[in-house]
C-alpha cells in the first residue's frame, strides 16, 4: 500500500489525497510537520518536503505534489484527470501552476505562517496588516475563478481535471484558515461547494487541526 508523508494543513498534500480518492487508491496517511523533518522525510527527499508518495514494498519514493499526481494519472487509468487534447492539457497545467504559485503564494503562504506557524511553533500572535493583505489579494484570486466558472462548466473547460483539485485544495486550506470572504463571489462558492461534496473531499472535510478550529462554515458542502 502507498504511504503519503504528509501534512493536514498543506494544500500541496491535499491535492493529492484528493487525486488518490477520485482514482480509489488505498494509501495509509504519515504525518509529517513542515517545521520537523524527520530522517525518515528527508531520506525519501532531500527537500524535506512534503508531499511525498512511498511504496516501501518497491523502495519507490515520489515527491512534489505536480509529479506525484501526474504519475497517477499515467499510471491509473480510472478517472482521467489530465486527458483531452494537448491545448487542453496545456490549459489544465497553467491552471494548476497559477494555484501552486500565484495562490499559495499570495494566499496561503501568509496565512499559514501567521496563524500556524506563529502560534504553533512561535507562540507569537498573528500580524493582523499581514491577514488583511492576503484576504485582499484572495478576493483577486476568486474574481478569476468567478470569470472562469461563468465561463465554462469547470474551471479549465467542459470537463473536471486535476485544475480543479489544484484550486480546491488550495481554496480549502485558506477556508479553513479563515482568509476567505465568500461574500461577492457566487460562481467560485457553487462551484466550490460542487467539488468539496465530492466523496474525495469527505475525509478532509472531517479532518481538524489541533489548536486551530476552523470557521463554522468549512465542513458544509453547500456553503
């Protein structure tokens, strides 16, 4: 069986779990947190990240959450989530790309280590200007998935792909961080609330953080 060296709070994680759930691959969850990698971590990668997938029964390791799912969905055929045409493909992968970097970097890079990392790990309160600001620049983010779920039946086109696991994961996260205000944007919550209600996303639905409670809302699948 995989194992998935991971973290609850890291969408990169979660993207992931949410790829192993559409295909219905049995995986067993190995927690590692960001701020203590173990040797165990950094012998299946020398980053110290996470994610990492593991098959010890093959001495098999891979890591970056990008890689991992596109190596299954090559290797899984069931429930294709990067398929259609190379165009189509090429648009799934910017979309994947803006998520992974634009968002989480804009988004939930300050969240996490203003509400985590500060009172996990540095028993600091939050930077309030800091929350401010990424709240700010998550209302951009969402007026582009607004426009893109106006625009078609699922962010990247007609179909649901690994884009718009990408985005949910990541969505998911600041949700449950509290950086999100839905208020004003219809098409991303109808649209989110469609993929959460996925039973892929039940088991981080019901999943919560030690510490960190998250917002009333973040486990209802139609809000």
């Amino acid at each position: 069986m995989w194992q998935l060296h991971q973290f609850p709070l890291c969408p990169f994680s979660r993207k992931v779990r949410l790829v192993l759930g559409e295909k219905s691959i049995a995986y067993e969850l190995v927690r590692q947190a960001p701020w203590e990698a173990s040797d165990e971590l950094i012998a299946l990668n020398a980053a110290g990240r996470v994610p990492v997938l593991h098959d010890p029964a093959r001495d098999l390791a891979i890591s970056d959450s990008r890689a991992i799912c596109e190596y299954l969905d090559e290797t899984v055929e069931r429930s294709p989530l990067l398929g259609g045409t190379a165009i189509y493909r090429a648009e799934i992968r910017r979309l994947i790309a803006l998520m992974d970097e634009n968002f989480f970097g804009d988004v939930i890079a300050p969240l996490f280590h203003e509400k985590v990392h500060k009172r996990l790990v540095l028993r600091q309160p939050p930077d309030g200007r800091v929350l401010r600001e990424a709240m700010k620049l998550a209302h951009g983010h969402l007026d582009y998935i607004d426009w893109l779920v106006d625009t078609r039946s699922w962010i990247a086109g007609s179909t649901m792909s690994l884009a718009d696991l990408a985005a949910a994961a990541q969505l998911s996260v600041a949700d449950y961080l509290g950086g999100i205000d839905w208020s004003g944007h219809e098409q991303t919550r109808g649209w989110y609330s469609v993929v959460k209600s996925r039973p892929s996303f039940r088991p981080l639905l019901g999943e919560k953080m030690e510490g960190i409670q998250p917002p009333s809302h973040y486990a209802l699948v139609d809000v």
